[in-house]
C-alpha cells in the first residue's frame, strides 16, 4: 500500500525489538516493578515511533490519492517529480536493482476522437488507463503525461521484468474490445517505450531515452514495445 518508504522499515525493526527483547526481559522479570515500569515505558516509546511512521505513511498516500487525474484516475504530472526523485536517491544504495521507466502511446487516438467524438474518447481513455493500471504492480507509479500518453515508474526491477511488464500492458489493450455506444466494438494498440535506470542520476535524462525509444516503437509500426540500450 506504502510502497515501502525507508521509514516503514523501521516499523519491522521496533516490532522486532519489542517481541525478541523487551517482552522475554518483561516476563522474566514479573516481581520486579521497576522492572516492568522500565520495559513497558519501551514499549510506549517504540509504539509511539510505529503511530508517528505510519501517519506519515498514510498522510503521503491520502496525498497521492487526492493528485490523480479526474478523467482516468491516474497520477497527474506535478507528482513526477517526487517520485522520480525518490528513484533516482535509491539508486545510491550498493543494491539498488535500478528501475524502469515506460512512456506510452494510445496508436491513432486521435482518429478515435475524429470519427466518434470527443466523449467517446474520453470513455476509451478512461478504459485504457484502468487496463494499464491493472497490468502494473501496486508498487508502481502511472502518471497521465499528457493527452494520451501514459509514463510509467516500475519501482526496483532488473531491465528484462522493465520489458516484461509493458509487454503486459500492450498485450492487455491490444486484447481488449472497447465498447462504444449503439453497441459497436473499438480495437486499439499502443506503443511503449522502455527505459532503465541503473546508477543514473538525472530523472529527465531517462525520460528522454523512453521518449526516444517511444518513437522507435512508432517508427518499427507501431503496436510494440521497444527497449532503449542505453
């Protein structure tokens, strides 16, 4: 639900004081009342630390709950940057996995708006955005980069699961039949492209190799995933 902030780790740890530490010298020590005072004023402090941490947990997802985008649900921009900040701060660590970054591309939306109006579009996107975000782990980010274009932050993974999942996600939308009004069918694709960040340090830098690889996706036809080797 967290994510995993650093913080939440934290949590663990205090918990794992408490059952391996405080409570074994708590019953051991049951005629002594100072004894007890000592330990069970431990176990305040620690529990007071776990409500602290979980507060801030919960007061940055209500926050990110309340940044979405009104039409598809999805993150809106102005919380990229946080995020993508975070991701490139963890790649500090000795082992950081590195993470992934998928710009994606509705092909030809805006054919769609052309032939059957802008709230059917709407619809379709709405749709889209629910597909995309079912295909992606909890753990990850999807932000409405603009228009019909989608950016993805995968949170700690190696280049091939980076690959992996948007190949799930161009998979679930080229599968799915939209549906339109007067009961008609739509079929639509998109094209993904894949960017890795290991042992990088500039967030934009990344976004650029995905939007360059999206470009390579369009120019290959469209309907693929193609993956930046840089």
């Amino acid at each position: 639900m967290f994510d995993q902030p650093p913080s939440l780790s934290d949590v663990g740890k205090s918990i794992q004081h408490i059952d391996k530490e405080v409570l074994p010298k708590l019953e051991s020590r049951l005629e002594d009342r100072a004894a007890i005072f000592l330990q069970t004023e431990i176990i305040e402090h620690k529990l007071a630390k776990i409500r602290f941490i979980l507060h801030q947990a919960f007061d940055t997802h209500m926050e990110f709950e309340n940044a979405r985008d009104v039409l598809t649900q999805l993150l809106n921009r102005r919380f990229m940057h946080t995020v993508l900040s975070r991701e490139i701060n963890l790649q500090r660590r000795p082992d950081a996995l590195g993470f992934g970054l998928l710009l994606l591309d509705l092909d030809h939306f805006k054919q769609i708006n052309d032939h059957h109006g802008h709230a059917v579009g709407d619809v379709v996107l709405k749709k889209a955005a629910n597909l995309i975000s079912n295909a992606i782990r909890p753990s990850d980010f999807a932000f409405r980069y603009g228009g019909e274009e989608v950016l993805i932050v995968l949170v700690e993974v190696e280049p091939s699961m980076t690959k992996e999942i948007a190949e799930k996600i161009r998979k679930h939308i080229a599968q799915h039949q939209f549906s339109l009004p007067e009961d008609k069918r739509l079929r639509l694709t998109t094209s993904i492209g894949c960017a890795h960040a290991k042992g990088k340090y500039d967030y934009q830098m990344v976004i650029n190799e995905a939007d360059k690889a999206l470009y390579q996706a369009k120019h290959l036809g469209r309907n693929r995933v193609f993956m930046s080797a840089t």
